[in-house]
C-alpha cells in the first residue's frame, strides 16, 4: 500500500511541471533566438523550482507520515546546530549560482544590439507608434484601425480585435534589427512576445533593443505602460518578410513618398469647396482628435477640452491653426505639423470651425497652412537670432537667400532635397541661430541638447573628434550618416542651408569654439 502512495505522490509532483511545457498558458517559444532562450531559461529555472518544491515537500510528507505520534515519534531536540545552519546557507547559495549562470548568459544576449544591419527608431505618443527607418529615410505613423463599431458593441469583433494597425512595421528576416525606443510625452512600452523585446520608450531618453527574426509572418503585441485613457488602443503590428520583399517594399515606399510630395506641393494651388473640405476633415477627425474631443466635438470634462461654441473654434484661425500644428506644451495636444499634411490640416480645421453648430463659415486651403509654416519659421529664427546673439536681428536675411525660400515642404513639413542653395554667404550669427533650431528638431534626440549624447548608445559632440577635426569629415558624416550605427543620413531631408547652419552650430556650440563657418555653397559640392 505504500508504494502506490509513493507512485501516486511522485505522479502527482512531477506530472504538473511535465504538462506546463506544452500548455497553452505557458510562455510560447517565440520566433527568435532570443525568444528561444528566453523560452529555455524560463523552463529551465521553473524545472528548477519544481525540484526544489519536489524535496522540499516530498521530505515533509514523508516525515508527517513516517514520524506521526500515532505510531510513537518523538521530536528530536537540537538547537545551534553549525551543520544544519551550513546546509542551509551554503545550499541556496549553489542553487542561486546555477540558475544565475543561464540567466547572465541570456540576459547580455539580450542587451547586444551590436552589429545590426537595419536600425529602427520607434517612438511612442498617445496614442501611436512613429517608426523611423535609419539609412532609408522613411517614417510613418502606425495607428489602431479596428472599426470604432467593433470597439462600441454595435458590430461583432473580429479575430485580431484591438491588435490591428493601418501601417503595420514591415522588417526583413534573417537579418539584425536594432530598435531604439523613446516617447514624445508620457512612458509608453513597446512589446512583442514572439520577439522576446519589451522595452520602455522614455520621454527624453533612448533605450535599445534588437531581435532577428528566423519565420516570415505577422506578429503582434501593444503597448504595455499605462499612459492614459486610451492605453488599450495602442497595438503593434510587425509584419515579418524575406530580404528580397523588404528591398522591394523600401523601393515601393520611396516611391510612394515622392508622389506623396508632389501631391502635397499640387494640394497647395487647389482651392476646395466647403463640402470637400468638410467630408476630408470629419475623416482626419475621426482618425486622429475623436480619441480625445470626442466624435460629437464635446470632450471629456476636466480632461480634455469641448470644441463645440470653445475659443479656439471660434477665435481667430491663426490660433487655431498654430495649435494644430505646434500642439500646446503641458497639456496632451500634439503636433500634428508632422504627422498631417497641409491638406489634412487644412480640412480638420475648417471640419472643427464648421461642425457641431460652430458655423463660422471660415474656409482653411492648404495654401493658408503652408503660409502659416512659413511665417511661423521666419518668426522662430528672428526670434532664436534675437535670443542667442542680440546684434543677429538685424543681420537676418530677407532675400530670397532666406531658408523661407525653400521649395514647398512635403507633409511632414520636411524641405524637399532640390530646395534652392543660397548663393549669399550668410554670417555666423545667422547660421547659428538657424544651426540651433535645425539641431533641436533633428540631432537633440540623440546627442541631447546639450552635447552631451547618451554614450554608448550617442556619441557626445562636445570635443569629439568629428567636430574638432576636418570640416570635409563633418560635413560627410552628416550628409551620408555612418553604416551600422544610429546615425542616418542627412542629405535628403535637410536643405544645404539647414545642413551648413547645423554643422557650423556643432562646430561652435558647447564650448567646442572651432571658428569654422560653413555656406550652403560648400554643401552641394561636397564630395563631387
């Protein structure tokens, strides 16, 4: 009889951790090979667990049962015992040793985003992830696309229900994939489970992370931070295919961008009509302010402000339109100035004067967006020149040498990469001045305001060898970036000006003091 009881105690100890390798609420082995073992290692320190759990419970059973009083046990008497207090240091010391050997070995895999082929900088906002690709000047927007009619009940839900995207992130397979995570407002977290990558995205801060991805498919995860009301509606949808495909689609959406540009430039001599603009506008509404305002304008009371009868709506349209665009720091109001074209900002605009009884009869055209950027961008180098050099003001170009005079700007108000050269030397004051805002927008992310960087990760540039060395040097690495690091390549996205005026910033900034002027003259030449 009592080794059926032994059988039975010893099957109903072992056959528990047996069955957890294949259940369905175990952790899955993923796609990776970090994923792999990160799936081993969980195993391993849980077989390790039940082990433990198996002897330590199987000699208590056993002692309840061989030492009861029914049958005349008396308990030994021992105190102080050195032996006993040796075992009992000395063996979880060796069995934390053998379960931190594996963990080690997994957890400095998982921090090594060395040597990856394609680096992605992933950014969170409430409530979108922004995924810019280094080396290919490319970047979207990926926002929730699951119907607002599944999420309100009124139509059945479908089989990937909240975990469905509009531009999901393609990657290729087989290749390493770095990842750099940080945020525009609050801290969100970028997770994929088949991945094996959860990583916090910091306001102000780069974090890293990287996978390679063995099996083509599509992969989903979310965000897993709470950062607001609508945390739930932050999905990430990757979508995983081999080399040749992704080659073709980076191909594809170069191209798709240029003609993204050339309609956003011909959006600027259309004139619509009220009713065009309304039907555009209630869309981009929907799409991208309904989270917050509410379809029906009125918003969340304390939390977000009503658009129905409010000042903005009904104030004048530059304030509108300023907000729109720039967003209002403090508050949870973006900027959309990146993220909408003109056209689309211009539609929201006048959909947001025009709805829910406003009727201000005010019609916003792209053209008014875009004269409002340019106006706005005049004002912030007028007003940077004046802040960092007093005497600048009055020094400020005004010719059509002025980075005012750049061809129209694609929808994500980038300048397009034919804008015309100044041929005008500017001074150093002027390039300053524009250096530091081009800086801020485009370099502060990485290297900090300050200079400083965020080592390993970003290089500082105050006295590195780059900005105190050969301005050919300079000017080379940040018109054509650096392979296999974070750095990407400038001299598609920044006009020659903008590139001359930063470059003469970093050379100048933070005490580096190197006196070099660079033109925009020297820019378009370089290399040829």
């Amino acid at each position: 009889m009592k080794k059926w009881l032994y059988c039975l105690l010893i099957m109903m100890l072992f056959t528990p951790s047996l069955m957890a390798a294949g259940s369905s609420f175990n952790m899955t082995q993923g796609v990776t090979e970090i994923s792999g073992k990160v799936y081993h290692l969980h195993m391993t320190i849980f077989y390790i667990c039940c082990a433990i759990g198996i002897v330590v419970f199987g000699i208590m059973i056993y002692a309840m049962v061989m030492h009861r009083k029914s049958k005349g046990a008396v308990a030994a008497q021992f105190h102080e015992s050195t032996k006993v207090e040796i075992a009992w240091t000395v063996t979880p010391f060796i069995i934390l040793i053998l379960m931190a050997i594996p963990a080690t070995k997994t957890l400095i895999a998982m921090e090594d985003p060395s040597n990856a082929e394609l680096t992605i900088k992933v950014t969170g906002s409430q409530w979108k992830w922004h995924y810019s690709y280094f080396d290919h000047d490319i970047a979207f927007y990926s926002l929730l696309s699951t119907p607002k009619s599944q999420i309100a009940g009124s139509e059945a839900k479908g089989s990937h229900y909240l975990l469905e995207v509009d531009r999901p992130l393609v990657v290729p397979t087989q290749r390493k994939i770095r990842f750099l995570m940080t945020s525009e407002d609050v801290i969100h977290s970028w997770w994929v489970p088949a991945f094996a990558v959860k990583k916090d995205a910091n306001p102000g801060f780069i974090n890293e992370a990287w996978t390679r991805i063995d099996t083509p498919g599509t992969y989903r995860g979310q965000c897993t931070e709470l950062c607001g009301k609508d945390h739930g509606f932050m999905p990430i949808v990757v979508q995983a295919v081999p080399e040749a495909e992704f080659d073709a689609w980076i191909a594809k959406q170069k191209q798709e961008a240029n003609l993204a540009a050339a309609a956003a430039s011909a959006a600027l001599d259309q004139t619509l009509s009220k009713a065009e603009l309304m039907s555009q506008g209630e869309q981009v509404y929907l799409a991208h302010c309904a989270a917050c305002h509410q379809p029906n304008g009125e918003g969340l009371k304390g939390v977000f402000p009503s658009l129905k009868a409010s000042p903005i709506a009904l104030g004048p349209v530059s304030a509108h339109l300023d907000i729109v665009i720039h967003g209002k720091a403090g508050t949870a109001m973006q900027a959309f100035g990146k993220q909408l074209s003109a056209q689309d900002i211009a539609a929201v605009t006048t959909y947001e004067r025009n709805a829910w009884g406003n009727d201000t009869g005010d019609l916003v055209q792209a053209k008014m967006v875009n004269e409002h950027l340019m106006a706005n961008q005049g004002a912030a180098l007028s007003s940077a020149a004046q802040g960092a050099l007093p005497d600048a003001a009055s020094k400020l170009p005004t010719s059509p040498t002025s980075t005012n005079n750049a061809t129209a700007p694609d929808k994500n108000n980038q300048p397009a990469p034919n804008a015309a050269v100044s041929r005008a030397a500017l001074t150093h004051a002027e390039l300053m001045a524009e250096g530091e805002m081009v800086y801020a927008k485009y370099c502060a992310a990485c290297h900090q305001l300050t200079g400083t960087g965020l080592p390993p990760a970003f290089p500082a540039l105050i006295a590195s060898p780059i900005v105190t060395g050969p301005v050919a040097n300079h000017i080379d690495i940040v018109m054509n970036g650096k392979q296999g690091t974070a750095m990407q390549a400038f001299a598609t996205q920044l006009s020659p000006q903008q590139l001359a005026a930063v470059i003469t910033y970093e050379r100048n900034a933070w005490g580096n003091n190197r006196g070099d002027t660079v033109q925009p003259t020297d820019i378009p030449g370089h290399g040829k």
